[in-house]
C-alpha cells in the first residue's frame, strides 16, 4: 500500500462533495462481501490507492 494519509484525506474531501468513482463503489462493494459497514473503507483504500499510482 503506498497510499498515505494525505491520499487519503483527498478521497474523504471527494466524498463529502459527492464525488464518487461508481466503478470503484461495485468493487468495494465485492470485497466487503455483504457488510455493509466496511463498504466506505474498502473504497477509500481502492480510491487512495488509485490517486497515489
């Protein structure tokens, strides 16, 4: 993971202004298998991860 704090306070700033990759969403969607908690925290680290490359 070479995402870092400030990768992922940009990803936090797109989600408060409604921003949000729909494609990103279905995978996290996938790797939370169900729970619905952890969806957000699957996609902020696939978000983070895609801004830091």
């Amino acid at each position: 993971m070479k995402a870092n704090r400030f990768h992922f306070g940009k990803v936090i700033e797109e989600i408060d202004s409604n921003i949000i990759d729909s494609a990103l969403m279905e995978e996290a969607k996938i790797k939370s298998k169900g729970l619905d908690q952890t969806i957000k925290a699957f996609y902020i680290i696939l978000r983070s991860e895609e801004i830091c490359i």
